[in-house]
C-alpha cells in the first residue's frame, strides 16, 4: 500500500533522471516511439575531438534533461559538449560576450538579449537554409523565423536565434477534485470564468491564488497576466504594436489590460491572503494554496512549468490538471496562446558547434525531451506519440491549435522594460497605485532610453 | 590525486612567487647598493628612495590595474551611449537628475549610511567587549562571527524565514508574523512596507557586518596595555568609567577604521537589496540602481554614471583618512 | 569587601546574560536555516521551522489505497488501510470533502456521495466502503487533520554532500582561496608598512587613494579585466582568479594593515633604525610577528570573501569539471526556477564548516595580545 502525502509529511522522492548526468543513454536507441533514424543518421558525422560549449539558464532537474538529450550528440559523433548552466545567466553572458570569451553555443530565455547581442556583433548567424527548415518544420514557422531575426551591427537581419523547447502560458491550474467537491464546471469563456470567481466568493470561498514574488524578479507573473488578457481584449496586431512600443502603454487599451488584471488581482475577496499578500507571496509557494485542507484557492493561473513547485508527489492530470485560460465568447478574437520560450545562438563558431545546432533540428533531439517531462514543441516532424505525460500532449496541443500565438511581450521589450519598469510598475500596481500613473511610469522610461 | 598535486603545485608556485619577489628584490638592493664602503652614504640614500617602491610596487600595479583602470574606464563610459561607442556628452548626468529612482535610491542611501556602520559598530562594541568577560567568551564570538561566514545565497533564505508574510488566513512561516499572530497581531508584509522596509533590509547588512566590527575591535581591545587597566582599576574607577573614559579612547582609531570600512560596504551593497525587493516598494539603492541598468538594461553608459555618483559619495571619508593620516605623520 | 565582591557578581550576572541574549538575538535567524536544512520542501513552504520541533497538528490530503486493494465483504466493497506512512501519528478530526475537511470525529462513519461511506479512528485506521465496485487507478482522498511527532531527513544533505563532482570542486575552491588569501596579504603587509614608516613623495596622496578605491564597484571591472586577460592570454585560468580577487582584495588590505601598523609604538622601530636594521630586516623582525592579530583578521575576511564567492570565479574562472568552484557546484543543484530552499539551507551548512574552522584556528592569534606583551618588554 503506498499513501501519497499531499502536504506535510517527508517524501524521499528525488528528481528523478540523476543516472543520465554520467552519460548514460536515457532510452536505448532502436527502443519505443522514437525516430530513431534521425539519430543514426548523426553517425555519418565524425566529431571526435571536438569541445562544443553550451551555456544557459537551466540548472538541477533541467540541466539532467538537456544533457540527456545531449548524450545522444555526443554518444553518435564523438564530440564532447559541455553544458553549464547559471542563475544569473543574463549577466554572464554579457560579461562573457563582451569581453571575448564566450561559450559556443548560449541559450536565451529572452529574445530580448539576443536581439542586444546580434546588434553588437556578438552573435554569429546560423546556417543558410535555418530559416526555410522552420518555416517549414515549426507550427506557425514564419513567426519563430521572425522571433528569431535581429539586425546585426550594421543594421542587416539576420537569423540567429533557433527556438528549441517552448512554455505555454495561458494555462489555469485547478484541483479536479476540489472542483467536483464544490461543484464546478470548467469553464469555456471568460465570462464563464469570471461568474465562476463571483461564484466561489458567493459561496465562502476564495478563488484565486495570485504571487508576483520572485527575489531580484519579483513581478514577472503579473506582467503574464497583462499580457494574457492583452490579447483577449486587443487585436495581435494592437498587441504587437504594444511590444514593439508603437502603441504607448498610456494607451488606453493597454491600461485597460492592467486593469482587467486588477480586477482578479486586487480584490481582497478573490485572492488568497487578500490583495495586500499578492505582490510579497513567492511564485513558488502560490500554487501550494490549490492543495491545502482546506483548500485556500481553487484556480492558479501560471504557466506550463510550474508543476515543479507543486506538493512532492501531486500527479498532473490527477491531482492537478489545467484549463485554457479563456476568452472572451464576446469579442471576436478566437483563442489567443501566450507562450514562451528558450533560443540556441551561436556565440562563438566551429565546425562542432554548427553540427549541434543542425542536431536540434532533428526529430530525435526533441522528442528525448519531450518523453521525460515539461517540453513542448512547435516541431511538427516529431512523433506525439512519445510524451509519457498526457497532460503534456494536452498542452503540446494548444499550442499547435491555437489561432494566435504571441511571445512573452515583455521578453521581447528593452531589458530595461521587460525586465525592469514592467515589473516594478505591476508591483506598484498590486499595491494600490492607479494603471494610468503606473503606464505613465512605464511610458516615460521607455521614451527615454538610450 | 591529480587534482589534488596540480592543486598544491599551484598554491606552492603562486605563494612561493611573491615570497621570491619580496626577499630577492631587496636583496638585489642590497647588493647593488651597499649600505658600505666609500660610497656607504649616497648608497643609503638612494636605496631609501627605491626601497618604498619596492615594497608598494606590486600593490601600486595591481590596484593600477584592477581598480584605476576600470575607473578611469567608466569616467569615459559615462559620456557614451548604452552600448559605450558614442559619444554623447552630458545626457547620461541629464537622465539621472531627471530620474525619480536616482533620488529614491540617494535618500535611501544615505539613511544606509546613517544607520548601518552606527548599528554595526555598535553592536560589534557592545559585543567584543562583553565576550571579553565571560567563560565563554570565545563560543559567543563564534556565533556573533557566523553570519559573515554564511554565503549570501544562504543569509537570503535565512531572512525570507523571518520576513515572510503569507496574507490574512495562512500559516506563517515567518518568525516575525507568527510571533505577531500570537501575540494576537495582523502580519505584516514587512519588505513592502514603505518606508520601514529599507530599515528591515538594514538590519541583515547590520547582523552580517557586527561580526566583522567585533573581530576588529577585539583584537584592538586586547592590544591596550594591561597597566593602563591596572592603573585605573587602582584609581577607583568602575567597570562603565574603564570603557568609556579608557578603552574607547585608546582605540578610537581602530573604531575609526571599522566604521570607514563599513561605510564604503554600505555604499557598495546591493545583493540584499536584490535578493530581497529588487529596489521596489521605494528601497532602491545606488549600486543595485548602478547593476540594474548594466546587466538589466545593457547601458553601460547610464550604469557607469551611476557607479561615478557611488564613487563621488565615498570623498568625504577620503578627505577625513587623508587628515588622520597627515597628523599621524607629524 | 563583601559589598564589591557582590557587585562584582552581579556585574557578572548582567554580562552573561547580555551576552545570551546578543547572541540568541544573532543566532535565531541561523537557527531557523538549520532547522530548515532537515525538513523537505512542502514542509518547509507550508509550516514554519520552529514547527518541527515539536508534534504539530496539521490539515492534510491522503490517498487512501488504490482501487485494486479492495475486497468484498459480504454485498460491500470496501478499501481499508492506514494513512500514516510509518503507522505512527493520531487523528484528531477528518472530513470526507475538500469543503469540510474537518467535520468528523475520529470513529464516525462520514456520508460520500454514491452511497459510499468512510471512518478514520484516531490511531489512522480508515475504511471506505461502497455498494458497487470501485473502479479507477488512484484512491479516494482522506481529509485528516493529523498530530504528528517531528519529522527531519537527511535527504538534503545527502543530495549536496554526495552530489557528482562536489569533491573535485572543493579541491578547486581551495586551489583559488588558498593563494588567493595569502598573496593579498603579503603584498598588502609590504605595502602598509611602506605607507606607515617609510618616508617618500606622495605618500599621504596614496593612502587617499587606497581608501577611494575601496569604493569601485566590483561589476564596472569584470568586462574591461575579463578582456584584458583574454588579451594577455590568461584566459580563463586559475592565475587570472589569484590576480582578480588579490586585486579586489588589497584596497582592504592596505588599508586596515596600514592603520594598524602604524599604530605600533614608534621607539621600537627607531631603535632597530639606529641598530643599523635595513627595512626589509625591520618588517621581517619586527613588523610581520607584531602585527599577527591584523593579519589574522585580515586573513578570515579574504578567506570567507573568496570562499563564498561566485561572481568573481563564475567571470574569471570557467565553468568546466576541472575549473568549477563549490559555490558554483552548489548552484547548479538548484533548480532554474530557484526555490529549492531545502538544498539551498543544506548547502549553507556544507560550505560553512570550512570557514569556521578557519575562524577557530585564526581566533587564538587575535585575542594573544602581542602587542601589551612587547611593549612591556622593549
């Protein structure tokens, strides 16, 4: 008999997959669903010798997965490649760039930082034909080629950025059988979402549980949520003019978002801890509130990484599942998908280094990844059928179904936007002070970047 | 094991350099001017003007090198673009005394530099001097000293458990609302309470540095002369006269050095500010303002500008080091 | 007499107990990462840690055993087990629904929806009954609300102490800190004594200067320095690292050995002067054994400064097996995200034993009182 401890309680379990660190293969070639021919035609390749140096955000868990997935490289052409990952990787990789001793391969979490490094000269442009492999390879191929081009030092366009492992984002975390005890649908619409909320109020219970904490980040889940409602309110094309600044966040369309935010967010009645508790409660522990006795929240809005931070032993798709976060029934704008997701570029060039890259256009380097856990891909060459995790493929599918998808705006703002006023100006805003005095805030600083 | 030998091959080759350098340039001093024989005076007087610069030359270069140069490279950097080609004269110092946050950030520093290098000295005072008295005097220290030897990353989490504010309805898992809680009081989300959240950021740097000012002051206390203590003893004097009217004097200096060095810390911290707020709800400090734009934003320019206003800060305490250091001389 | 003796221990008295509560003032935020360092992460995110050291009650969710473990008891199916793992705890209250996780008294028999009935007594013994089959792959959830003794584990530990590699990297963390502690304060002994007691030009000129450049911020010199040594050929090395952190280092040095070297009575050193001592005779005689205690404190804060340190080595040290730094290593058993606050509260007791012990050994030189021995004595 085995009893799960949803809280409390010690759990042994560890991150699985620590056998693959030492070069183990983590599914023996020629075994399951895998497009296995993809990986044997590496071995035509010879790379014996040669160091490619990868150099990224991913640590613990996520850093065992990406070295499975490089085992596979390494173990067909011989070549050696060492990944090592940082928590401050924006700063190292600046500092690395700039100073002239950069690892082969980074990988980016914001195109934004590229973009500021290709304008440099500090990225090198991927191979001739990249951009015509994922216009045609990738789910809405054109708008990852796009993502992906930024001007170099002389002002031309050029691809250099390949987008390999992707986040949804608009996704609502629930407990499904919280739900049948209270009696709750799904809903389908934002309407329906936000009776829902009124509902569980009315019924002595708080429905959300909402935390922008993140230590030097703090912040950042509200701007998803803008975002998010961004494009359940506006046009793509309003919201692509946000990001790119020709519609100012003074706009009244854009406060109109925050604002559509503040009406989950500060409503003492509908998060957990009260609106005072949002701002300072730690992303990591906001999920936690959907599996507490009782629970302190029914609904977690937040992207598809997060089940990481759930109770040791919560099953996906049994203890927890996810909805669409939906849309509008009344306005006409289909069903937008906010997503994310983490870039390879070249920083220093070899003939290893080009091989790897041309290694995570084959079918085999995503679907290693996607079999383990957490990994979403707009490859459409690969074989669905390997994902292990049903929720996964359930994810994987509004992805692929989605009538709009748009990037993390905020990734693609100026650093100084995205990562800086954005956030704080969202605290400031969950603190009590007015969308129209914080998009001015925002507004101002941008106009007078550099 | 390979490691292992290459590792004190290392330690060996780089330790046993700089001994090498230190004895065999005097040494060749010695021999090449002979503080004897017929030219014995002019010898002296040349090798006393070459021998200090024997002895500074390979800190004069290695701070030249670390530290001047990147100075001087941002005096430059603050008249250039973010990306540090153009030049673009004054309007990085223009943005700044526009920007609110630069006057957010200096008026919370200088309540930084108020209240911290006071706190800490204070502190380290209090504690060296008591620890000094008891059995075990040196048990005490060692826990005072722990938190200077806990990494950052560490001393973070640590105050995330005292600060931390779970909202009306949850279980607390910060000491300081859960103390409040039982004693029957709302919590508090103590790090966005303006203006009080600076002060609670201040009390971390202030736990950290007291260890550091108490291993200063103690060994300071420890170098007063037994007799001078004797003497005043005899005079009648009780234990609060002896500190204040004896042992504090006599090491005024060293408090001097405590409290300069904390100051210019002070000046320069930035991870708890980082870790803790990131700057926000109004507790934005200079060098977390300084890293923001550098590795945040990628301007260098601005960045630099707000580095040279850190540096600029720091002159009174040199003007003050310079005086000490002239009396001293006289 | 018998008065001073009593104010004497009552003087005694007062300073104990000052000191106890200084140091508990000091050491509870301490107290509370230690504590941490033993439990697992839903405990430490749910519960606070002063919590673990003692039977607490708690709310909590237990699957009861899957559907494949009923058996039919006469026209009932029924599911019966107990919802401690270790069959140690007491049940004070539990609920058959999120909604009302705390209505039932241990023993009673709780109404489910579909005819279904469940009883938890107060050892953790449940039983779920029902008229028809269960069917499905997982259990029913039992709401319980639970006394349960403390409960620690040794997995954190366990993860940081016997993690892949870690050992390499603290062989490595000493290739940086040994050097990197002891050549900062050679140079810097030499260049405070010249500062002190040596006459030349422009002395007063570079003490204000050693102060000034206490105050450069660390993050204006990585970029230039980092390219300066790619330019030179350091490279990525450990001769960089030593460089790097004895130049970061020294401005410190100079300037608490400077102010303490030229406090050291002057007659000493005149009258070596006119013994016919050259400086470097007077420094090794004279200065470097009087001057212990700074520089054993000088030495504990370089030590800690550079053993602690990830930016300076993470920038000027690479990132490969035989470079990585136990710092570094450390880091990367944390998620992407952050958050693992048990590794994290593991991992700060791991790295810490070291400087302590670095502190107990240097601590007799501080408090020896070289300097009232000496002076009695020339």
């Amino acid at each position: 008999m085995k009893n799960t401890y949803l809280a409390g309680a010690a759990a042994l379990a560890l991150a699985a997959g620590t056998a693959y660190a030492d070069g183990h293969l983590a599914f023996a070639p020629g075994s399951g669903d895998f497009s296995w021919d993809s990986y044997e035609a590496l071995k035509s390749m010879d790379l014996s010798g040669e160091t490619v140096s990868v150099f990224g955000p991913w640590l613990g868990p996520d850093k065992e997965l990406v070295e499975s997935v490089i085992a596979y490289f390494e173990e067909a052409t011989g070549a050696n490649v060492e990944y090592s990952g940082s928590d401050s990787f924006e700063q190292q990789i600046r500092i690395d760039t700039e100073a002239g001793s950069p690892p082969n391969v980074a990988v980016f979490p914001q195109p934004g930082l590229a973009a500021d490094l290709a304008a440099k000269g500090l990225l090198v442009p991927l191979a001739d034909g990249t951009a015509d492999w994922v216009r045609e390879n990738y789910a809405a191929g054109q708008s990852w080629v796009d993502l992906g081009t930024y001007a170099d030092e002389n002002g031309a366009d050029q691809l250099y950025g390949f987008f390999y492992k992707v986040d949804v984002k608009s996704l609502v975390w629930y407990s499904p059988e919280n739900f049948e005890d209270a009696g709750y649908d799904v809903p389908e619409t934002m309407e329906d979402l936000k009776a829902l909320t009124d509902q569980i109020v009315a019924d002595g219970e708080t429905p959300w549980c909402i935390g922008l904490g993140s230590g030097g980040a703090t912040g950042w889940p509200a701007t998803d949520w803008v975002e998010d409602l961004m494009l359940r309110t506006q046009s793509p094309a309003d919201y692509d003019a946000w990001v790119a600044n020709d519609l100012k966040f003074t706009d009244p369309k854009v406060v109109g978002a925050i604002e559509e935010f503040g009406a989950f967010a500060r409503n003492d009645a509908y998060v957990a801890g009260g609106a005072g508790a949002v701002a300072s409660t730690d992303f990591r522990d906001a999920p936690k509130g959907l599996f507490a006795s009782p629970p302190q929240c029914y609904m977690h809005r937040q992207a598809s990484f997060i089940p990481a931070f759930f109770p040791e032993g919560t099953v996906v798709g049994e203890d927890a599942d996810f909805f669409y976060f939906p849309a509008y029934a009344g306005k006409d704008l289909g069903k937008p998908v906010l997503g994310a997701g983490t870039l390879f570029a070249i920083t220093k060039d070899s003939k290893g280094t080009r091989a790897f890259m041309e290694y995570l256009q084959s079918e085999i380097a995503h679907e290693i990844w996607m079999a383990q856990k957490g990994f979403l891909t707009p490859h459409n060459g690969v074989n669905t059928g390997v994902f292990t995790d049903p929720t996964v493929a359930k994810m994987n599918d509004i992805l692929l179904n989605a009538d709009t998808f748009r990037f993390d705006g905020s990734d693609l703002m100026p650093g100084a936007i995205g990562a800086g006023v954005f956030w704080t100006g969202m605290v400031d805003y969950a603190g009590g002070k007015d969308a129209a005095a914080v998009a001015a805030d925002i507004q101002s600083t941008w106009d007078n970047l550099n | 094991m390979e490691q292992l030998l290459y590792a004190s091959a290392t330690i060996i080759v780089g330790v046993f350099g700089c001994v090498a350098y230190f004895y065999g340039s005097n040494l060749l001093l010695d021999v090449a001017l002979p503080p004897r024989g017929e030219k014995a005076g002019r010898n002296i007087n040349l090798s006393n003007m070459i021998r200090p610069w024997l002895f500074l030359g390979p800190a004069v270069a290695l701070l030249g090198l670390y530290l001047v140069y990147p100075v001087i490279r941002s005096i430059d950097l603050s008249f250039r673009d973010a990306s540090g080609d153009a030049w673009v004269g004054l309007d990085n110092y223009r943005w700044m005394l526009s920007d609110a946050k630069f006057y957010e950030s200096l008026i919370n520093n200088f309540w930084w530099l108020i209240v911290v290098p006071a706190a800490s000295t204070f502190f380290g005072l209090i504690a060296a001097t008591l620890t000094d008295r008891i059995k075990w005097g040196n048990l005490a220290k060692s826990l005072i000293f722990m938190p200077m030897a806990i990494s950052f990353v560490g001393a973070s989490v640590i105050w995330k458990f005292v600060y931390d504010y779970r909202g009306t309805g949850g279980d607390e898992i910060g000491i300081i609302n859960a103390i409040l809680v039982g004693l029957g009081g709302q919590p508090q989300a103590w790090i966005t309470l303006e203006p009080w959240n600076s002060f609670f950021l201040m009390i971390i740097l202030i736990w950290i540095q007291t260890g550091f000012a108490m291993v200063i002051l103690s060994a300071a206390l420890r170098g007063i002369p037994e007799e001078t203590i004797e003497a005043s003893i005899l005079d009648g004097a009780n234990p609060w006269q002896i500190f204040w009217k004896i042992k504090v004097p006599q090491i005024w200096g060293t408090i001097a050095v405590v409290w300069t060095t904390i100051t210019i810390l002070v000046l320069k911290v930035f991870d708890i500010v980082l870790a803790m707020t990131n700057g926000q709800w109004g507790s934005q400090v200079l060098a977390n303002l300084m890293f923001d734009w550098m590795f945040r934003a990628g301007d260098f320019g601005r960045a630099s500008t707000v580095a040279l206003v850190i540096m600029v800060l720091v002159t009174p305490i040199m003007v003050w080091n310079i005086r000490n250091a002239r009396r001293e001389m006289v | 007499m018998d008065n001073i003796a009593g104010q004497k221990s009552a003087l005694g008295w007062a300073v104990n107990i000052a000191v106890v509560a200084l140091v508990l003032l000091w050491t509870i935020p301490t107290i509370g990462l230690l504590v941490s360092s033993f439990r697992d992460r839903d405990q430490i995110s749910t519960t606070g840690w002063w919590r673990a050291l003692t039977a607490s009650e708690q709310n909590v969710i237990v699957r009861s055993a899957p559907p494949d473990a009923q058996v039919a008891e006469g026209d009932l199916w029924v599911i019966a087990g107990n919802i401690f793992e270790d069959g140690e705890g007491e049940v004070t209250a539990f609920g058959v629904t999120s909604r009302a996780p705390t209505a039932l008294t241990p023993g009673t028999v709780g109404e489910m929806s579909k005819d279904r009935t469940m009883t938890v007594d107060a050892s953790g013994n449940y039983r779920i009954t029902s008229p028809v089959e269960f069917s499905g792959s997982r259990g029913t959830r039992i709401f319980a609300t639970t006394l349960t003794p403390p409960q620690f584990t040794l997995a954190n530990y366990d993860r940081v102490l016997f993690s892949e590699g870690i050992f390499r990297s603290f062989i490595n963390t000493f290739t940086v800190t040994i050097p990197a502690t002891v050549i900062p304060i050679l140079i810097a002994a030499f260049a405070a004594y010249a500062l002190a007691w040596m006459e030349f030009p422009g002395r007063a000129l570079l003490i204000a200067a050693v102060v000034g450049l206490l105050v450069v911020p660390l993050q204006m010199a990585l970029i230039p320095l980092l390219k300066l040594h790619n330019q030179i050929g350091i490279g990525k090395d450990y001769l960089g690292i030593w460089l790097a952190h004895t130049g970061f280092g020294l401005p410190l040095a100079i300037y608490l050995l400077r102010n303490y070297i030229a406090g050291l009575p002057r007659e000493i050193i005149e009258s070596a002067r006119v013994d016919g001592a050259t400086d470097f005779e007077i420094f090794r005689r004279i200065i470097l054994p009087l001057s212990f205690p700074a520089l054993a404190s000088f030495a504990i804060f370089q030590f800690l400064w550079v053993w602690n340190d990830l930016l300076v080595a993470t920038v000027f040290l690479g990132n490969n097996e035989e470079q990585l730094v136990m710092t570094g290593r450390l880091r990367e058993l944390l998620g992407s995200r952050g958050g693992d606050w048990e590794i994290l509260a593991a991992s700060a007791f791991v790295s810490i034993a070291v400087p302590l012990v670095v502190f107990f050994t240097m601590q007799r030189y501080l408090v020896r009182g070289l300097l009232a021995g000496s002076v009695k004595g020339g």
